[in-house]
C-alpha cells in the first residue's frame, strides 16, 4: 500500500510538468488553419506562435496560407514543408512601416536565434498610403537564419502611391545570414540592413541568393547597406531596365559604413554605388550594362579606403569622387559608355594593371587626386566618339605622380584617338616606360608648359609610335 502511494505521489509531480510543458514543434493544421481557402488563418497562426514561448518549430505544411502579419520570438524556425509549394499570401490592402508579413515580438529588448525556412512569402497588394510594407521585417535581433526562400512582390503600383513594399528588412540587428534566396519584383528594396541607435555593427552574410526585376519602372535599389560589416558574396542580380544593385550610406550616427565586402556578384543591368563608406572591398564581380561607382563628399567627409580589384564590367565603367586611399588593380572593362576608370577628387590612388578596350571617351580620367601611382595598364581604342577632347589618359590638376609602363593603342584605321596623355595643372609628375602606338596627333598634349607655376614634370623611356623619347 504504501508502494502504491509513492508511484501516485511520483506520478502527481512529474507528469503534469511533461504533459503541460509547451510544444517544440507546432504545425498550423493542428490550431485552426487551413490553407487553399479564402479564409485569413492569421489568428490562428498567431494562436500557434504563442505557444513557442521556450522556442521550437512553427510548421507550415503545403498550400497557400492567407495571413496578414503574425509575430515570432526568440528561438524560433518558420519552417515550410517546401518553399515553391508552401505559400503565405498577404493581401492586406493599407500599408504600415516597419511592420513585415512576419516580424519578432520584442523589438525593445531584442530576440534572438530566428530561422525562416522553406518559404514562399507573397504579396499580392502594392497600392496604399505612403508608407514601406516588408514581408520580413526583424528589429534588434541577434543571429538569423533566412534560408531558401522566395519573396514575390507586385509592382504594379503607381508612382503617385507613394506606396511601395519591401523583401527583408533588418534594422539594428547582428548576425544575420540571408542565403539561396529569391526575390522577385519587389517594388522597393529587395533586402535592406540598417542600424538603429547603439546598434552599428551588423556581421551579416547575404550570400547565393538572387534579384530579378524584369518590369520597368522598379528603380529602387536592390539592396541597401547601411551597417558595419556586411559581406554580400555570390549573389546574381538581373535587371534590364537600369537600377542599382547595392547601394551603401551611413549609419544613423551619421558615421560611414564600414567593413563592407562586395565579391564574386553576377550583375545584368544593375549598379553597384558605394556611398559614405570607409574600408570597403569589392573584388571579382561581372557586370554588364551597368558599373561600379562612389561618391564622396568634396569637402570634409571624403570615403575612405577602397579596394577595386578583379572585377569584369561590359558596356559601362569604373569610377567616382571624393574617396581617399584607393586601389584600382587587375579590372577587366570593355566597350565603356564613358570613360574606362575615372577618379576624381582624392588622394593616395594606385591604379594598376587594368586592361580597357574600347571606351567612348577616355580610356582613363584622372582630376584632382594627389599622391598617384598609375602602371602596367593596357588601354585599346580609346576616344569612341572621336572627339579631338578625349585621350587614352587625361590628368588634370594631379600633383606627385608616377605614371609608368603603361601601354596605349589605337589599332583602328584611321585612328580617333588625338593622343596618348593630356596633362594639365599637375605638378611633381614622373612619365617613364610608357609604349604608345598609332594616335591621331602629337603623342603628348602637355599644357602645363605653359603654366607660370613650375611643374617638376620628368619624362624619359617612353616609346611613341616605335621612337624613344
């Protein structure tokens, strides 16, 4: 008998905590929802989310599941039985920043450890009041996972809407890896990562996921990089009708970004525009009909070190202003719509062992920077337009400079190109071991003689047109 009570006192105490201990995986079935119908299963997802309270699964099978926003803690997978079968529709018709199809629960204090999997997130409604609709939008979350997905949007707005929504949003969050995704026409950026106050490092990867746009009047750029460290590595972009790919800015201090690697990137038709950054590597990106570009202030708040190497661009350029520290080496770039590497406005540059053929205008433009090496770049066929103003190397007000063993070609018949360099306002510049063959007029058009300031130009061992100099 008294066996018989201790198993029943063993039996009170522990069971109760095993059967009312909150569920680790939670299929949406089971609470109420139904997908294939017309009916918004929004209360009932949410009803399943909450009992995740100690984190687990929350389980969507196949079918099309109408919800409109549904909130996630820490600790927490959506998970999809398979992502081009298992479907959350949104066709909810009024727009709200900052709010997401799915978003986390504690914005305040922050969650952590989310996953999104294994889905197709759509919305079907892209007209409203003006304001950012996200199919995900996380706030102050430490290490995510968005894995295999796909993000539909409708661009279909008009541009009076002021309406326009969003793929993944992430504002002030840390670690987060967004892989083997697609987004398709989103109306406004297809993924976005900021800071918030206090929050200025991110650690993301955005790595083998892919942009399509294919309606033409989507102009936004495709993805925003406004934190430091972010690394966006093996992505392929497609968009003929011209937008930006990546476009970088401050932080909401109103500090640069930083730590920021762009690489291995496949573009059609979309930019990359590097803005108010500081310490930035893009490197072995392809990109057609489109280029790579920064922007600096003039004035104090230049950018800062820049890494441009190994990238191959068609049909468009290299170039921007107003960064200091830069190193432009080993770029393939052909049929350029201007000129092939421009750099303006900026000190300490290396500009070395390029190859440009065929550009419209100059084969390279350089103004304004101090502190310049440019060598061992083969330039072909410059001066497209034929204009007696373009040249295979334009310098302008460029002070302490070495340009050497650079060779510059027009094989054309007759040639277009006026002459190998044009050089005005620089001073303390060195010209050695440069080969220049077949060009239109005198092989150097040097103004700077003159000048009444003295220039300190030296120039020796340069080969034009098979005669040393």
């Amino acid at each position: 008998m008294i066996k018989f009570k201790i198993i029943i006192f063993i039996f009170l105490i522990f069971i109760p905590n095993i059967a009312f201990s909150p569920p680790r995986l939670a299929n949406v079935r089971n609470y109420g929802a139904r997908p294939n119908d017309v009916v918004n299963d929004t209360i009932n997802i949410q009803r399943a989310s909450d009992l995740l309270n100690a984190g687990g699964v929350l389980f969507f099978p196949v079918g099309e599941w109408i919800v409109d926003r549904f909130t996630i803690g820490s600790d927490v997978e959506v998970l999809g039985e398979s992502k081009d079968t298992t479907i959350l529709r949104c066709d909810r018709q009024y727009g709200y920043n900052y709010y997401g199809v799915i978003t986390n629960k504690d914005k305040g204090n922050g969650n952590q450890n989310i996953t999104i999997r294994n889905l197709t997130i759509k919305r079907t409604w892209e007209y409203g009041p003006g304001a950012f609709d996200e199919h995900i939008y996380f706030e102050n979350v430490k290490d995510i996972l968005i894995e295999n997905c796909i993000f539909l949007g409708t661009i279909t707005y008009p541009p009076e809407s002021g309406h326009s929504g969003k793929g993944v949003s992430l504002e002030g969050c840390q670690r987060a890896t967004v892989r083997g995704c697609k987004f398709y026409n989103i109306p406004n950026n297809d993924l976005a990562v900021h800071s918030i106050q206090n929050v200025y490092y991110g650690g993301h990867k955005l790595e083998g996921n892919t942009f399509i746009r294919d309606i033409e009047d989507n102009i936004a750029s495709i993805v925003i990089i406004a934190i430091d460290g972010v690394s966006l590595v093996n992505n392929d972009f497609y968009a003929p009708w011209t937008c930006i790919a990546v476009e970088t800015g401050k932080k909401l201090n109103g500090e640069n970004s930083s730590g920021i690697v762009i690489s291995g990137n496949k573009s059609f038709g979309a930019a990359i525009v590097l803005s108010e950054l500081s310490n930035v590597v893009v490197s072995g990106n392809v990109v057609t009909n489109a280029g790579i570009s920064w922007r600096g202030d003039y004035g104090y708040n230049h950018g800062n070190l820049l890494s441009i190497t190994g990238n191959s661009i068609y049909n468009s350029q290299i170039g921007g202003y107003g960064f200091d520290n830069i190193v432009i080496i080993g770029n393939t770039i052909l049929n350029s719509i201007g000129s092939g590497i421009s750099v303006l406005s900026g000190k300490i540059c290396i500009i070395q062992g390029n190859l440009i053929d065929t550009c419209y205008t100059n084969g390279m433009e350089i103004v304004q920077v101090n502190h310049l090496m440019v060598s061992g770049n083969i330039i072909r066929n410059p001066s497209g337009a034929g204009s007696w103003y373009h040249y295979g190397m334009w310098l302008e007000s460029t002070n302490d400079a070495i340009i050497e063993s650079n060779k510059i070609f027009d094989d054309r018949n007759p040639p277009l190109e006026r002459s190998f360099f044009f050089i005005a306002y620089g001073q303390r510049m060195i010209f050695r071991d440069n080969v220049g063959i077949g060009c239109a007029s005198s092989p150097v058009f040097d103004i700077t003689t003159n000048e009444p300031i003295p220039t300190y130009i030296q120039r020796g061992n340069n080969i034009w047109n098979g005669i040393l100099e």
